[in-house]
C-alpha cells in the first residue's frame, strides 16, 4: 500500500455509489448487482459479465479525495511532501488513473501553493 492509498483509505472514507461505477463503466445501471469496496480494489457484481475489479484509483471520488488532502496542507512543506506521493504513486500506477488526473491534480497543487506563498509573505510583512 502506497503513503496516499494509506492517507486516503478510500474502503472507509470514499462514498462508491452504483451510479458512479455505472457512469464510468459506461453502462446501464440496473446491470450493477452488487459494489463491494474492498482494501484495495472495487468488486462489481455484473448482470451482464459477472464478475469485475477496478481501482479506486479509476474512480472521480479519489480524484476528489486527492484534492481535498491538497486543499488541508497547511504549509509549504506538507504541500511538498504530498506532491512527491502524488507523484510517486501516480508513476507507479499509472494504468489505473484517468487520462487527466495529473493534469486536474496539477492544478489544484499549484492553486494551493499560490495562496501558501500569498499567506507567507502576508505574514512575513505583517512582522515588520
């Protein structure tokens, strides 16, 4: 288990609902038996197939879920040392993500590293 998958833990925190894994399998809903979100990976029960294991890493929730820990870095450092484990299990893993996961990630960072920096130099002229 990577330092994100453990900071994220998505089997307890990511709500997974039968419409998500639908609409981004691209199928019908009512071939959705069953979800079951285990450690590491989703079990869709398939009307049509039967059985089926994705990532969470596939999932617009861990996108998301991605975001939010970026947007709770309180300094520079935190937001630096979360970066390279983005990174890292991004390089890793890299089947298992969307084609504009790096790109959305990217941006969010840089967003939050900009108000970071604002917050810094606001603070360091407040002190002179």
């Amino acid at each position: 288990m990577t330092y994100l998958f453990h900071l994220l833990q998505p089997q307890e925190k990511l709500r997974i609902t039968k419409n998500a894994i639908a609409k981004m399998l691209n199928i019908p809903l009512n071939l959705i038996i069953r979800v079951e979100c285990w450690t590491y990976v989703i079990f869709i029960h398939r009307q049509d197939r039967g059985g089926q294991f994705i990532s969470y890493r596939q999932l617009r929730e861990w996108q998301n879920a991605v975001a939010s820990q970026i947007q709770k870095c309180q300094n520079l450092s935190q937001l630096n040392s979360l970066w390279i484990a983005i990174e890292l299990d991004w390089y890793r893993y890299q089947a298992q993500y969307a084609d504009n996961y790096l790109e959305f990630v990217q941006g969010v960072w840089s967003d939050r590293k900009s108000q970071l920096n604002q917050q810094s130099r606001i603070s360091l002229a407040a002190n002179y």
